[in-house]
C-alpha cells in the first residue's frame, strides 16, 4: 500500500510550525506524525506539501493507494479503516477530509479526479494537530501512545543505582547517559533516547520524551507532558512543552505549556508567561486567519518557528507567537505576535535582513554537524517574500 500524508489546510494553520516543513514532521510525543504512521500502517509512507518544501522533502508528486491528512493523530482503530478503505472513496468527519483512495497525483485536476467517488462519514472519534497549541494540549497522552510502542518493541537498558527511579514506567535507550537524577514515573511514563544524557541533580516527573541526543543539563527541572527533540539542550524549568529538535534553552528560566521549533535558541533567563492575571483564556495571533483567536485555554506560553533567538532575559508574555527567523533582545515585554525575520524586542523591530539569517542559520546548523543547503536558503527566501507584509 502506497500512502501519502497531505497536509491539507492545517498547513497554514499550524503556522509558524509549518512554514518551514510538512504537517508530517511535527512531532508529538515521542515520535513525528509521520513516524507514527509508519508504525500504525506497517509501511513507509511519504508526504505531499507545498510547492516551495516540495524539494528538501522528497515530496511524493505521484498518485498512490491513500492519502491521508496529515494532521490526524493515528489509532489503531482508524489504521485499520484505512487499510481496508475500498478504492473510489473519501472518508471525511465533520465536514473534514481524512482520506482519500486513490489519492491523484498532484498536478492532476482535483475536481475531475474525485468526482463520482463515494463520500463515507467516520464516526469514531478521532483528534487532530490543526493549530500550535494542539501539540502541547496532546502531548502527554501521545507519549503515553509512543511509549507503549516503544516498549512492545525494544528493551530498556538499565541506568545506575546514583539514580532515584519512583515507578516502573521508564524506557532508556542504548547509549543514553542518566546520573543521579530523580524521575518519577507514578504520574506518566519517562523515555530517554539513544545517546541522549541526563546530567546531575535532574529533577523530572513524567510524562517525558527525551529524544535521541539530547541532554538536560545539570539541576534542570522537568514537569509532565514535555517532549525535548532531538540534539537539544535544555536547562531551567520547563512543563507540558514540545521542542521539536535542534533547539537550546540551555540555562535558567521558565517555559511553560508551549511549543519551539527547530534550530532556536533562548538565551539565558529568558522566561514565558502561560497564565493571564485574570485567569482567562488566551488569545493568540493566528496565521490561517490573520487575526488574533481564542484559543480556550487557560495555559498557553510560547509559540515559536524555526531558526529564531532570544537573547538573556527576555519576556515572553502569556500566548506570545514568534514567527521564523526572529531575533529578540532587550527588556520588557516585546508584542504578542512578532512577524518571521523581524530583529528587536519591545523598543521596536526591524527587518532582519536575509543575508545575516543565512550567516548565522549556517554557523548553528554547522554545530550539529548538519549542512545549511541550497533548498534551506531557497525556503528561507519564500517565507522572507511572502511574510513581508506582517512586517511595519
């Protein structure tokens, strides 16, 4: 079975996450959306984006057996509705594709191609990453989904006795590093992945996925529903928040109930407010609609895209939303929505020019021993075009 996952509305969305890659590489829980699909599906499936990621991601332009909308979080119960999906049907919820088979090539005629095929409502429950702060809101119980995969099919290795374990739900890896540290696992599993590190006097309570290479530095302070990426750095307090890899918040301060992307870094001290005074729902600036929404929640921090800073002892208000490529510094509250390539804080901003972003995205990529490519520049310069008008 050949499956593409589409990204569908929740492309725009999603944004700032997305601007940068597929729906499909979010990562929720332990693993990324596609990653839980191949699971799931017992196959390798691909992607189909937008045309300016199309090239960096291998995307699949061909038709094939299913596509599926990316954003859907997989079930046992739904992998098996795909699997036996009969060809010439759309399954849709709600007024909401989920898939289609067969799923026409991309420069078919859309219209052409599925008309006459049968439209089948689901009615089982299912849960989607459609905006930002689905991904912290879902995550706890996504690690718990990952968790249980992860241990249907490998063996933890053990971690020595400097450490204080409460519980039995921790999953180590080869080649991770744990030393006396205290994890609690009675609230939610604790997963710690290959050649990742725990350093000296780490408090975590779980749930917590711990990705492969990444470390928590010395006396940091972990709470549950939080997911550390790949080859991140994390010191500080942090709760209930995902960064999706890459990223460094490598000292004190607090991040709470938010999301960071790739290639990010929080200067020291730099801290997020996730509750309002008044206790009241959070609103947030949304892409998809070029306004600020309610999001509903109570807790909501920090939202921010791929390859943006902020410097020691930053504030982020409650449901602050930076976009790619920004650079904030000084002090004060900076706005609550600040554009992608936008360099200042709360005296101001300006245009944080290309040629600088290439500069500094090539030295950082560089100290993870990845390359800063021509499809990455090619990206950057898209979003630097089409964010423009975000930016006074």
């Amino acid at each position: 079975m050949e499956v593409i996952l589409f990204d569908g509305a929740a492309h725009q969305s999603l944004w700032p996450l997305t601007a940068t890659k597929p729906v499909a590489k979010l990562r929720v829980g332990i693993f990324t959306l596609e990653e839980k699909w191949n699971y799931y599906l017992e196959t390798e499936v691909s992607v189909r984006t937008k045309d300016y990621l199309a090239q960096k991601f291998n995307a699949n332009e061909e038709a094939s057996t299913v596509g599926i909308y990316a954003a859907i979080l997989p079930t046992i119960q739904f992998a098996k509705k795909i699997k036996s999906l009969p060809k010439g049907q759309i399954l849709m919820k709600d007024g909401q594709v989920l898939a289609i088979a067969p799923m026409p090539s991309a420069n078919a005629d859309m219209e052409k191609a599925l008309n006459g095929m049968k439209v089948i409502e689901y009615k089982e429950e299912l849960t989607f990453i459609n905006k930002p702060w689905d991904i912290f809101s879902h995550n706890a119980e996504e690690i718990e989904k990952d968790f249980e995969i992860v241990t249907k099919t490998k063996e933890s290795i053990e971690i020595d006795e400097t450490n204080t374990v409460i519980g039995n739900r921790l999953f180590v890896e080869k080649g991770a590093k744990v030393s006396c540290a205290t994890i609690n696992t009675t609230e939610g599993a604790v997963y710690i992945g290959k050649n990742a590190e725990v350093l000296e006097g780490v408090l975590i309570r779980g749930s917590l996925a711990l990705c492969e290479g990444a470390v928590l530095k010395m006396g940091a302070k972990i709470y549950g529903g939080t997911t550390i990426g790949p080859y991140s750095k994390v010191g500080g307090e942090v709760g209930n928040s995902v960064i999706q890899g890459y990223s460094n918040k490598g000292h004190d301060g607090y991040l709470g109930n938010g999301v960071l992307g790739e290639w990010c870094n929080l200067g020291a001290d730099t801290n997020t407010s996730n509750l309002k005074n008044n206790y009241g729902n959070i609103k947030v600036w949304d892409y998809s609609q070029k306004e600020i929404v309610d999001t509903g929640l109570q807790f909501c921090g920090l939202i921010m895209g791929d390859h943006s800073k902020s410097g020691i002892n930053t504030m982020f208000n409650t449901g602050t939303v930076v976009g790619a490529c920004a650079n904030i510094f000084g002090g004060g509250f900076p706005d609550k929505f600040i554009p992608s390539f936008s360099w200042g804080g709360a005296a101001g901003f300006e245009t944080y020019k290309l040629a600088k972003c290439f500069e500094v995205a090539d030295k950082v990529m560089a100290r993870r021993n990845v390359n800063f490519t021509k499809e990455d520049k090619e990206i950057l310069t898209h979003l630097f075009e089409v964010t423009s008008e975000f930016r006074k």
